[in-house]
C-alpha cells in the first residue's frame, strides 16, 4: 500500500541525518524548517491554507499545461495525475495498532518513570529531575516552544554528522565529563542515607 511505502524506516532515516544523500537530505531540511520558520511568524491555519493553496495552484497549471499540450499534439494519454490517483490510500488497520501499541508502551513507562521521580523512591534521582526542571524554567523563559522545535531540527541535522566527524575527540571528553558525574553521584549518595534503599529484615 501506498501508506506503507511512505512510513520511514530507521535505515532511512539514519541516511537522512546523517547526510548520506546529501541532495535529498537538504531537499527534506530544508522543507521542514521552512514549514517550522514559517508557523514561528504565522498561524498554523494561514500556513496550511497558503501551502495548500500553492500546490492546488501548481496542480491546477500544470493539468492546464498537460491538456492543452494534448490537444495541440492530438494525444490521448489521458490525466496527468491518473498514476496517483489509482493509488491505494487506505491507512493499514495492523500498522495503526503497531503505532498505537509502540505509543502506549511509552506512554506508561513515562507514567512509571515520572511516579517513581515524583514520588521520591531514589533521593539523588528526584534531586536531578529536580535540577532538570529547574533548568527548564530558564529555558521556557528565553525560548518558546517553536523556537525550541527549530533548533531541535537544526539539531538532528547537524550534530549527528558532527560527531561522526568528531567521533573519537567527543567520546574522550564525554567520557571525562560521565566520570566526574558518577563521582559527583557516589559522593552524593555516600553523604544522603535517603538515596540508600534499605534491605528488610529477616526474621529467624
């Protein structure tokens, strides 16, 4: 099925951000930010309604193009777009419970993950969370969301095939850094009983 074809693999994907076509991985970059830079200054409805209108144009010319040219050359190769509009547009019932069942998976282990934080059962991993919120209160306050979606794309474009580039200078610097939290963590947890978990007693 058409649906099928169009669902991105992780080979795919990987090929993308990582450049390896680099004509239509700037084709597809370039798409995105262009759609994201133009919700940053307006709104979602005017950039769907505008986009729409700039592909029902194109159609439209090139359909008029494409009879005319048949009428001057006395062909009857029929409509231009008969190859799309044969294909089967269905949307697959097993590839939405596959999507639906991924999504509830990572919906409950985010339930899980976010009780267990909240609820304090590892001090020093709630100390963190809360050091992460924290920071995240700066960052909504010099960002806002589509701001933070576009650097986000700028991102996944760039900083994969930096490191791959980079690879062995940033694993020796990340391995240096990762060092210094595990120290700083064991330091933490040696000087706060409340991120040990007590074993229970056994009664003889």
């Amino acid at each position: 099925m058409f649906i099928e074809k169009m669902v991105i693999t992780k080979e795919e994907l990987a090929a993308l951000i990582y450049w390896r076509d680099p004509k239509k991985s700037g084709i597809v970059f370039g798409t995105i930010l262009g759609v994201l830079l133009s919700l940053a200054y307006f709104s979602l409805i005017s950039v769907l309604a505008y986009m729409s209108l700039l592909a029902l144009s194109g159609t439209i010319i090139f359909r008029i193009y494409k009879t005319v040219l048949q009428a001057v050359q006395k062909t009857s190769d029929g409509h231009p777009f008969k190859d799309i509009l044969d294909l089967d547009l269905t949307l697959p019932a097993e590839k939405v419970h596959e999507v639906a069942d991924v999504a509830v998976a990572h919906a409950n282990a985010a339930v899980s993950e976010l009780r267990r934080l909240f609820l304090v059962e590892d001090f020093v991993d709630s100390l963190k969370f809360g050091v992460l919120l924290w920071c995240l209160t700066y960052v909504g306050s010099w960002f806002n969301g589509m701001t933070l979606i576009i650097i986000g794309v700028v991102a996944l474009f760039t900083l994969p095939k930096v490191y791959e580039t980079n690879q062995e200078q940033i694993d020796q610097n990340l391995a240096l850094v990762q060092t210094k939290i595990s120290e700083i963590t064991t330091k933490v947890k040696a000087a706060i009983p409340l991120g040990k978990k007590t074993e229970p007693i056994k009664e003889e």
